[in-house]
C-alpha cells in the first residue's frame, strides 16, 4: 500500500498545490524508506494520472460525486492500471482497493467499484458517451488541456485544426540521437543496436525506441550517443 499512499500525496500535492511534477518526486522520495522499484512504479503512475486528470476527474466526478478526494485518486489509480498501463493483475488491483477501503472504513459500495473500474479495462469508454465529440469539452477531456485553451485555439485556428494540434502535442516526441563516431562507427553501432535504434530520414540521426529511459543505457552514458 506504500506505492498507492505516495501517489496519492504526490498527486495531491501537484494539483492542490500547483508544485512541479520532478520536485515533488524528489521531496516525496528523499523523505521516504523507498526502494529503486517503488520509486519508478509511483512515478509511472502520477505520471498516467495526471496525463489523463481531466478525463478521470469528469468521469469520477459523473459517477461518484459523494466521494472524497483521496479514494477518487485512488480509483484513478486502478484506471491507470486498468486503461493504460496493465502493471497490476486483477487480482492486484483488486485486493489494494478493498484494502484502501477497509483502512479508511469508507463506507462505499466495494463490487460498485470493482465492477466500474473492470468496465473500463479496455480504455475507450473513459468519456461519457452524452459528451459530443466536436464539442470544446470532449477535445479538453480527450488530451487533457484547459477548456479555456481549446476555446481560444478554435477561435483562432478552427476547430479542426485544433484537434490535430492538440494530438499532436499530447503525442510521446521521438527521441534522436546521433553516433560519436570517435567511438563507434554508424555501422557497428546499427549491427549491435537495430533492435534499439532505428535510422531516420536525417542524415547521420537515429531514433531510440528501446523500453528502457535512453539516459540509463551505458551507450548514452559512456557518450557513445549522444541525444539530439
């Protein structure tokens, strides 16, 4: 329970306090008994929820208004698992939300909840359906940005053009890097390394698209690549 009780402080504190997504994780982590692997699991989870606040936020708010703040981060928390990031079984997720419930004495509805967090397993009905999909709303609900913004840019640009916008700003960027050929030569470097990187259209870059973060790979740290 260690990994949901700092989500839920470091979510709190982001979006009650307006505190800096990295500074709050280096506050929560340096104060905390915490091992390498809770520290990542807590950071691949606020980071899910706060890409998808919005959305959770109107979707909680639709069907549990009676809630507290906490236990709505803490369904948000399973919907992360659940839509997006699928690191806890269901028997996982399960067992963590009747063990919130049951050391909070909340006084709610446990198969209710088990039941509505299951039905969103495969992500795609997060926006409630009575939402028109052209509205200013659903484009704020969909990629997470201000209503106030999206507003603003269908003024502007129209809103079809604010719809792309908005994708493609909400999109992962790809990660370039380019060979230091004082170390390694671009074609030992592609014959040890195709599974990671691949060859861009640019002269001389490739794109990384290994699992790992690029600045743990001995590669990057032994400057062998450097990132673009």
């Amino acid at each position: 329970m260690k990994v949901l009780n700092l989500t839920i402080s470091v979510i709190k504190n982001i979006v009650n306090d307006n505190e800096d997504f990295y500074k709050v994780l280096r506050k929560t982590f340096d104060t905390k008994d915490i091992t390498k692997e809770e520290k990542k699991t807590v950071t691949v989870f606020a980071g899910c929820i706060l890409r998808h606040y919005l959305c959770f936020k109107d979707l909680l708010n639709r069907n549990f208004k009676n809630i507290d703040e906490d236990f709505k981060i803490v369904i948000m928390f399973m919907l992360a698992n659940v839509s997006f990031l699928r690191r806890l079984s269901e028997d996982e997720w399960a067992s963590k939300l009747n063990t919130y419930i049951k050391e909070n004495a909340l006084d709610v509805d446990n198969d209710l909840i088990f039941n509505f967090i299951k039905s969103k397993v495969d992500g795609n009905t997060l926006i409630d359906d009575t939402i028109e999909k052209t509205s200013h709303y659903y484009c704020s609900l969909r990629f997470n940005l201000p209503i106030f913004l999206t507003k603003m840019w269908s003024r502007t640009f129209s809103k079809k053009l604010t719809y792309k916008i908005a994708k493609s700003i909400t999109k992962n960027p790809r990660q370039l890097v380019k060979v230091n050929t004082l170390k390694i030569s671009e074609s030992d470097f592609e014959n040890k390394f195709a599974k990671d990187f691949i060859r861009t259209e640019y002269d001389g870059l490739y794109e990384y698209i290994g699992s790992e973060p690029l600045k743990r790979l001995p590669l990057y740290q032994n400057k062998k690549i450097f990132a673009i």
